[in-house]
C-alpha cells in the first residue's frame, strides 16, 4: 500500500513539473516576440553605432491599448545604410508591468527592427506616436516623448 501512494505522489511531481515548464514555455515566447531583434538599443534618442551587416532593433515602451501606436516617421531611412526587416509588438507579462488601469493593460514593447548595409554609412530613423502627435498629446516628460529621432552610424 505503501508503494501505490509513493507512486501516486511520483506521478503527481513529474505531472506539476511538466505543467510548470510548459507554461515557462509559453509565456516565454508571448514576451518575446518572433523576430530576431538582434542587438536592441533602449535609448529615447542619439547616436546607434552598429556594424556592417549588424542586424539590430530599437525598443520603445508602449500601452498599445492607449493609443500608443508606435511607427518609422518619414523621411524613410537610407536604404543604402540600413534595410528595414520588420517591426513587432511584444506584450509584458510579469508584476513589473502591472501599471495599466485597474490592471487592464500592462503594456509592451515595440521593436524596429533593421539591418545595417555592408558598406559604412549615416542615416537617420524616426518613430512617433501618430495618435499623439495629431491630437497634441504628450506623455509626462514632454513632446519630445512622442518622437524618438536616432542616427545611425554603420561603420
């Protein structure tokens, strides 16, 4: 009788277990996103210095519900000095970002995601809130919080 409850007791570890990497799992990708966003720069602006060839991204916070609908502003980028391969957003997950309303939205992040030409080079790339810069809206901090303008140094 003994033997049949260590089993029991075996089965119900290894059950939890499974349940409780398949759920790192899980959550993993959710926060991850699926593109590669090789090395990603957090800055609110400046200079990027990246390598020939250097796939990189740009990160930038986000309550995408709010209306914080982050995008490349034009001018469009050189296409000589960097190629655009795509952008994502990645929702949070975690008691760090718990600061939506009534625990609505945690936010996340927006990654641009580019790749620097073989060649040295100089360009600029934009973001912005389109929603906030037309309605004349601001984050706390001030209007240069709804446009992230960087240059891009690839050499």
């Amino acid at each position: 009788m003994k033997k049949k409850w260590q089993r029991i007791l075996l089965v119900a570890v290894v059950l939890l277990a499974v349940a409780g990497a398949a759920g790192a799992v899980a959550i993993h990708r959710m926060t991850t996103g699926k593109l590669d966003h090789g090395t990603v720069f957090t800055a609110t602006s400046g200079e990027l210095l990246v390598k020939p060839g250097q796939l990189f991204s740009v990160e930038v916070s986000a309550h995408r519900n709010w209306g914080d609908i982050w995008s490349v502003a034009g001018p469009a980028p050189d296409s000589a000095v960097v190629q655009t391969v795509g952008d994502e957003y990645v929702q949070s997950f975690g008691l760090d970002s718990l600061g939506g309303a009534n625990g609505s939205d945690s936010g996340g992040h927006y990654y641009f995601v580019f790749r620097a030409a073989p060649n040295p080079g100089r360009t600029t790339v934009t973001l912005h809130v389109d929603y906030r810069d037309h309605a004349g809206m601001t984050f706390s901090g001030g209007p240069e919080r709804t446009r992230r303008e960087f240059t891009v140094n690839v050499g």
